[in-house]
C-alpha cells in the first residue's frame, strides 16, 4: 500500500484524516508520534484527536489509559526525533507560561518531557472541566 501524492488516501482509505491534522502547531499527529514508544504515542493521538473525532470524554479516558499502560514501562525522559523537538519550540513559542497552555497541548508537552504524573493529572483536570461544563447553565 503506497500513499498517494497528497497523502490524503491510499487504496483502503483515509490515511491522514483532518482530525489529526487540525493543530496549530503545524504538525500531524503522525509527524510527532511515529518515533515514540506505542503507549506515549497512542496517548498523544488521543489528546490530539479529543473532541475531534467522537465525544471528548472517549477520547480523553483512553489517553489516561494509555499514559497508565506507558507508566508500567521504563519512560523515555528525552524527547525523540526532529518533530518532536519543533512541536516543543512551538509550544514555548506559543505560550508565555506552561500554566497559559490548553488542556490538550499541556498534556502532550508533560508526555514528550517523560512527566507521566503531570499528564494524567492534566487529564483528569480536563475531564472535570468538562463535568463542570455539563451541569453550568
């Protein structure tokens, strides 16, 4: 299976679909996990992806899972690979504290910083957000 020139599409289907290409980072999803551990990657796809495609809720408890899963293994404390290094630049050159950071992007900074603890509570911290914002007026 080749990807076609626009890498949209291949002969079974969309392969870069809109919701991980949606950051104003500039980057894909893909860009920023292929050269990460599975668990990382796949939480970071996640978080990307919340409130993208399917309800929020969803896509944030698998991000928590999987940030549990990569917690059993040994965590890579330094960043992997080019994209990863241009998604922190962007990061620092976005927000002039960590603390101004959205939900999204403060838990994938913690997980590319080999900070698990920090982006399960950044999580969980998401997800009530959200639970407040359902009973709110």
């Amino acid at each position: 299976m080749t990807l076609s020139p626009d890498k949209e599409t291949t002969a079974y289907g969309p392969v870069s679909p809109k919701h991980y290409q949606q950051h104003p980072s500039g980057l894909e999803c893909i860009d920023l996990t292929h050269s990460l551990r599975f668990c990382v990657g796949s939480a970071i796809k996640y978080l990307w992806r919340a409130g993208l495609k399917g309800p929020i809720r969803t896509d944030l408890q698998k991000a928590r899972q999987y940030v549990e899963w990569a917690l059993l293994d040994e965590w890579p404390r330094v960043p992997n690979g080019t994209a990863a290094m241009q998604w922190l630049n962007w990061f620092n050159s976005q927000y002039l504290t960590p603390l101004a950071a959205t939900y999204r992007d403060a838990a994938i900074r913690f997980l590319l910083l080999g900070q698990p603890s920090q982006a399960l509570a950044t999580i969980d911290a998401w997800i009530v957000m959200l639970d407040i914002e359902a009973v709110s007026p």
